[in-house]
C-alpha cells in the first residue's frame, strides 16, 4: 500500500487527483500528525484541502468525524495557531465541550465565537448574544485586538437582528477604535464599513450610510469579496431613499458597476413595475434581504412618488386613469396623488368629478418685489435715524 508523507508534494499530487483520490490521500496525510514547524504546515494546508473537498461533495457525516479525528492534531498545535486553523472549519456544541474538558481555553474561546455565528445564522439570537456576553468579557481580558474587534462586529449584528440600535451603533465604534491601534486587514475593515452602513440607513441617515457603503464597497471590490455585491445594491439603495434615483443608472452604467449587474440590482432601478416583478421573482434578493426587507414600504413610497412626479411632468391636465396605465398599476395606486399635493411634492389640484389632475406651474417670484421691500426697509431705517435727531416737536 502506497503511503503519502507530509510533504509539499503529497498536497499537489491531492490536489491534482479527482475527488475520491484527493481525500483518501489528505486523510492519509493527516493519519501521522508531527510536531515540526514544516510538517504543521503541511497538514493545516491538508485540513483546509480536505474540508473544501468534502464541502463540495456535500457530505456533511465525514466532515463532522473529520473535527473528531483532528482532536489529537491540536495537541500537536502551539494554541497560537488554533485561530488560524479554526477560520473555516463549522464547531459544534460537542467540539465545545471538548476543548473545555481539555481546558484548551483560547481554543474553546474561538470555538464559541464561530459557535454564536452559527446561532446567529440560525436566527438564534438570544442563545447566540448570551454566549458571546460571556466571550466579551474573556476576550476584553486578553487584549487581543484583532479577535476583538471580530467580536464585536458580531455583537453588533446581533444587536441589530434584536432592533436594538444604541447598543449595536456602539459596537461598530468599539471595533473601530481597536483597529485603529493596530493593522486591520483591508477586507475586515471593509466589514466595518459595511456594518456602519447599515445602522445610518437604517436610521435614515442614508447619505451617510452610502458613504460607508462607498468606503466598503472600494475594499470588497479590490479584494473580490463575495460581499461586493451586497454592498453595492445598498449603495444604490440609499440612493434611492434620499431621492437621488436619477444617478442608479449612472452608478450602475460604470466601468465598476457594469461588473455585478444581475438580480440583485433589478429592483433598484427606478420603475415601480420592474419594482414590483422584482419582488416577486426575486424573492431571496429583496424580501429576504434582512436590510432591504426592512426599508421595503419605505423604498416602496419613494419609487411611487418619483414616478409620479417623472410622469405627470409633462402635462397640465390629464387624466388620472392614464397616469395608472403609464404606472402599470392600479387606480387606487395613483390616488395618493392627493396626500402629494398637500406634502407640496407639487402644485396642483385633483377634479374628482372629471377624473382628472390639474397641475400648476411653479410661480418664480419677480425679484423686484423683494428689491422693493428691501428699499422700504432701507428708508424706515434711515427716516428714523433723521427724526432720532430733530427736536420733539418736528418729530410730532
């Protein structure tokens, strides 16, 4: 039987061989683990082969006895270097309780932190915010920056999923200042930028939200994050929102934007009826979409009234049941027309009983009344000035 050393060698034979071939020979790899600095990198090259081998043949039973038949590996492992071999691999509850019945402390302290990503992604907020408490504490001791501000990146979202915003605002300026102290990868610190992006939208400081969406989308896109794409249909978003949509087509038309053109951008566009297919086709972009999904109703009003305003530019009299056939919608969408003209989005007046809009012209303000009454203001001032100095009886 043909057996496989720790060597450079091995990996590329592994990783030019199909996928059966590859796993057996990793598995091989890892079978004798060794102490030496080489052969540590050898076998973290192994692991992370391994585990994108049998990710993509979807069998999730060897990837779980794979995290058992690692264990004797860390013993072998300086704890400095758990960190680094734990970025990709998915903990469980029964690798926690490992690492504490080992008392392997920093290696159980990076287990809970990806542990409570997990419940996060499962949408088990409160069990995954009660186990990072306790890590925040642990990890404030340590004085690890570059794992702490990963720490409360993460407490921030799960502030934010709760809808707890002053706390998870003041996550974000917590991981901010200790990356400042130190270097911060290009691509975390676009994760920050990300993450402050939210929290301004969804206070409705969309323009600065876009400003940090900008920021992040700059380090995502000279990385090729898979994240870029998200942080440009924010971008577009806020745009959006702050009624800018007339630059969507520009943004989106340019040399950067042209690259992620798809789906994910067709509902940022400014037709309410693309709007409204959109989030029907497109189910999982939009609605699913924890930020969008929140900003829906409000992305919802803004593109209805700018198309409003776009069509009814034209015209001084028409009907209303033509609006709603340029809209694509249906009549009671176009009647809102009347709440417009109070919030003064335009001048005009609604004829209920002809069916029709009446719109008015904007009236400019000739400047010489205003030039008039600065001259009258002028001449009190100086008449006064001139009777302040006369005897009483002139002034009577």
């Amino acid at each position: 039987m043909v057996s496989f050393p720790a060597t450079t060698e091995t990996i590329s034979l592994a990783l030019e061989s199909n996928s059966s071939e590859a796993i057996q020979i990793l598995d091989e790899v890892l079978e004798d683990p060794s102490s030496s600095p080489e052969d540590l990198q050898i076998e973290e090259q192994a692991i992370t082969n391994l585990c994108e081998r049998l990710t993509k043949e979807k069998r999730d039973e060897d990837l779980r006895t794979l995290l058992t038949k690692m264990r004797p590996l860390f013993f072998t492992h300086p704890q400095g270097q758990d960190r680094q071999n734990l970025q990709r691999d998915h903990p469980c509850h029964e690798m926690v309780e490992w690492t504490r019945a080992e008392k392997r402390t920093f290696l159980r302290q990076r287990m809970e932190a990806r542990l409570a990503a997990l419940l996060m992604e499962n949408k088990e907020y409160v069990e995954a915010l009660a186990l990072l408490s306790t890590l925040v504490k642990e990890f404030r001791r340590l004085d690890d920056k570059l794992l702490l501000v990963d720490i409360d990146l993460l407490e921030s979202k799960l502030h934010f999923s709760l809808r707890n915003l002053p706390k998870a605002k003041a996550a974000p300026t917590a991981a901010r200042t200790a990356a400042n102290a130190i270097y911060y990868p290009p691509a975390q610190q676009g994760t920050i930028d990300f993450q402050s992006g939210i929290l301004n939208a969804e206070e409705k400081y969309c323009k600065t939200g876009y400003k940090y969406f900008f920021k992040g989308f700059e380090s995502f896109n000279a990385l090729g994050n898979s994240r870029v794409v998200s942080t440009f249909k924010y971008m577009l978003f806020c745009k959006i929102m702050v009624s800018q949509a007339d630059d969507v087509v520009g943004i989106i038309s340019s040399k950067a934007g042209l690259q992620y053109v798809g789906p994910d951008l067709d509902a940022m566009k400014r037709s309410l009826k693309l709007f409204e297919n959109a989030i029907y086709d497109y189910k999982a972009e939009i609605e699913d979409d924890p930020v969008i999904h929140r900003h829906l109703s409000s992305l919802y009003d803004t593109l209805l009234e700018q198309n409003r305003c776009r069509l009814i530019e034209p015209f001084s009299r028409v009907e209303i049941a033509h609006i709603a056939e340029l809209i694509e919608l249906p009549i009671d969408h176009v009647e809102k027309l009347s709440q417009m003209i109070l919030d003064k989005k335009f001048t005009g007046t609604l004829d209920q009983g002809a069916g029709c809009l009446i719109i008015f012209e904007d009236l400019k303000a000739d400047a010489i009344y205003s030039a008039t009454l600065d001259t009258i203001a002028t001449w009190r001032r100086l008449l006064r000035a001139f009777m302040s100095g006369q005897p009483k009886s002139w002034r009577e």
